[in-house]
C-alpha cells in the first residue's frame, strides 16, 4: 500500500524500519499520545509526535479501509 503524505518526517520514520518488523501508527488529541507515550516507554521501541493536517488524515484513514 502506498500512501503519498506531505511530511517528510514520517519519510524518515519509514528508512528507519527494519524488514519484518511493525510500527504502530496513532492518530489522536495530544493528552491521550502522551499517556500513549508514557505506558508503552517500559517496552522499548522509540515514540515519534508529529502534526499530521487533515488532509493526509483522511488518505491514512481511507488507505487503511482498503
């Protein structure tokens, strides 16, 4: 599935994966990613904020539906 977005930074994000490993993608008000952010920070992995406008919001959300 391939998804053009305009931030350059979920470009970034995307090199960094490792094959056959899984990423975990939130969309939500900032509060609940922080405490998003707080639980899961025991397991490891790294949490990356970004401001996503409403318009690459959607596309994620239709991509996903397919």
């Amino acid at each position: 599935m391939d998804i053009v977005l305009e931030y350059p930074k979920i470009d970034e994000f995307a090199e960094t994966l490792d094959k056959d490993t899984s990423a975990l993608v939130l969309v939500g008000e900032e509060a609940t990613l922080n405490d998003f952010g707080a639980a899961v920070e025991p397991f490891g992995g790294e949490v990356i904020y970004t401001n996503l406008n409403e318009k690459d919001i959607k596309a994620l959300r239709k991509a996903l539906k397919s």
